[in-house]
C-alpha cells in the first residue's frame, strides 16, 4: 500500500495508475481534511465487490435461519408445472 499526497499523483498520476493495475498495488491519495481516495485496479475492485455482496447474502440467509428457528416461517404448497 502506498500513500502519496495529491500533488505527487498529479504529477506521476500513470506511474501510479500502473503500479495499482500492474502490481496490484493500493495508492492512498492523501488530501486536506482527512477526504482521502484510494486508486486500485479495477480487478481488486471487483473482488472486494463481490466478497460484500457475498457477505451480504450469508448474512441475510443467517436472519432468515434465525426467523425460522424462532418460529416465524410459512408453510407453502409447491405450485406444479406442466412441461408443455
């Protein structure tokens, strides 16, 4: 992971963009007030996307398990369909 402040990127703004999407590298670009930014490749992206939807999911089928162990589930009829 590197942090640079916001005047280095803007000066070496694609040897950044290569290190994050070429190496995998994190880049922290540091700015005033504490309204940093990060800059990754769009592949990290992806997976960190997918790993809180995942997370998401587990998380809603664990309520559910909790709702039905405390006896708030329905009883359904499966609706049959022709093959036709």
């Amino acid at each position: 992971m590197l942090a640079v402040n916001y005047s280095t990127i803007r000066k070496n703004f694609k040897t950044y963009c290569d290190e994050a999407s070429d190496n995998g590298e994190t880049v922290i670009i540091t700015r005033k007030n504490e309204k940093n930014v990060v800059i990754m490749s769009l592949e990290q992206y992806n997976q960190i996307m997918k790993a809180a939807r995942n997370a998401e999911y587990l998380s809603m089928i664990d309520r559910a398990m909790e709702q039905l162990a405390a006896g708030k589930g329905q009883q359904h009829e499966l609706i049959e369909v022709d093959d036709d």
